[in-house]
C-alpha cells in the first residue's frame, strides 16, 4: 500500500498543474499590481492576465501565449517576471469560454482536459483572440506601443505562426515551438524570430535544419539556439523546485538571453 501511494505521489508530482503550487506562491507574494480583463471581439470574451512593471516611464509589451496546458499558474508567474523586468505582460487564456460552463482554462479539471481542448482550437480563433488582445492593449496609458510575443510549447508553434499573420511585433521569441512548413506563410514574416530549444527534444528538434533552410532562403530573420542537456518544457521545468541543473541552466540563459533581446525593441 505505501509502494503504491508512493507511485501515485509520484505520478501526481510530475503534473504541471500540481507542479505549479510554487509558482502560485510565488505570485502570491509579488508587489506588482497585476489584474484580469475581458477583451471583447464579435462572439468571443477573451479572459486575460495582465501585470503592470513599477516604473514612471512608459513601457513596451510583451504578450505570452501559454503552453497546451492552457493558462496556468506558472504562465501568469512568466508575466509577473517580465512586469519585474520593465515590461507590461499581457497572458489571454486562448481557452476562454470553450468549457461546458462557458469558462476557461480553470473549468477544464485537468492538465489532460485542457490538453485536449488546447490541441482542437481553430488557428483562425487563435489569431483572432491574439489580434483583438494586442489592439487592447496598445490603447493601454502606460503602453509605449512597442509589442512583442513570447510562447512556450505550443504556444512556442503559435508563436512562429502568429508570426506569418501579423505585422505590428518587434520580435517574436518561440520556446520550443515548430515552425510553419509552408513557405508562403513564412515569406509573410517581417520580424526576427528567436528560438530557444532544447538539446533533449527529437520531436522539435528534428525539425530545425528545416527551418533554418527555409528561412534563410527566404531571407527572414531566424535565430535559434540549443541548450545543452536540456528537455521539453525546459522554462518552467527549470524553475520547479526539483529541477535538474541541465534545466535550471537552460532556463537561466534563456530567460537573459529573451530579456537583452527585448531590450532592442
């Protein structure tokens, strides 16, 4: 019986969501004024996560869109750290309103639920609710209108897609997400694309090479880099309390690494 509640402990710990209870504390005790607004566009209310940076001055925004497991804890802690940075961050809950209650990610009881539901969304919902949070927040007073996107896992491949549909970023930041393979859509992009991959990650690595050749044929800006040692998800694995030194190391470069980049925009 203890083997087996041991297993189940066990099993229960490697969950994102339950993996998140440190990052919940840890949003629980930030200074920053962070809050949650609707933005409206025809049908849909996109439910989104905002935290403001302590600073006199005007500032650039950085929008995230979250990992499969829709908007978690450990997304909204990711905004809280860029605000803690200099930045407004702005996180949509891209799966507002598509539970049986018409709720959002919270409504879904699960990782496995909200993977499912995550995985069926339409792209063109997807770059309406993006679109529709980025006019909100340029109109925000202490927005200095400069925009960027950051994206984790799948939100890291709808941030290379995004990339394709929009003209108004300064820079979009994939967190081991795949490109588009259509070369159409990626002659579209007119921003630098930043990648941050992970050396233990076939799936996704497998398909730079690729990548890298179309975009430069293409004559688009794309620069990727490979963390040694590294896994999947490697941004909030490297943060957890358990967290292997491969990961920590990872996460650490990336997260200097994104913000000199920001800093250009």
């Amino acid at each position: 019986m203890r083997i087996l509640l041991a297993l189940a402990l066990m099993v229960l710990a490697s969950s994102p969501a339950f993996a998140q209870e440190w990052a919940k504390k840890k949003l629980e005790g930030s200074p920053r004024h962070s809050e949650w607004i609707t933005v409206k566009h025809g049908a849909r209310e996109v439910k989104s996560f905002v935290v403001y940076p302590e600073k006199k001055e005007r500032a650039a925004t950085v929008l995230i869109i979250h990992e499969i497991f829709g908007l978690t804890d450990w997304v909204r802690l990711v905004a809280d750290e860029l605000a803690a940075n200099g930045y407004i961050a702005i996180a949509p809950d891209l799966l507002s309103g598509m539970a049986q209650n018409k709720g959002g990610t919270e409504s879904f009881g699960g990782d496995d639920n909200a993977r499912k539901a995550v995985s069926q969304l339409p792209p063109e919902q997807i770059t309406g609710d993006l679109d529709a949070v980025l006019k909100y927040v340029v109109k925000i007073p202490a927005s200095n209108g400069k925009l960027a996107v950051a994206g984790f896992c799948w939100g890291g491949s709808q941030t290379f897609r995004y990339a394709t549909n929009c003209d108004d970023i300064k820079s979009f930041h994939v967190f081991y997400g795949s490109a588009p393979t259509d070369e159409t859509a990626l002659a579209k992009i007119n921003a630098p694309v930043y990648g941050y991959y992970a050396e233990n990650d076939a799936r996704i690595g497998a398909t730079l090479d690729a990548t890298a050749m179309q975009m430069s044929k293409l004559k688009k800006n794309f620069v990727p880099v490979t963390y040694a040692g590294a896994g999947h998800g490697f941004m909030r694995a490297g943060q957890a309390p358990e967290a292997n030194q491969a990961n920590k190391a990872a996460r650490a470069a990336s997260w200097q690494r994104m913000l000199r980049l920001l800093k250009a925009i």
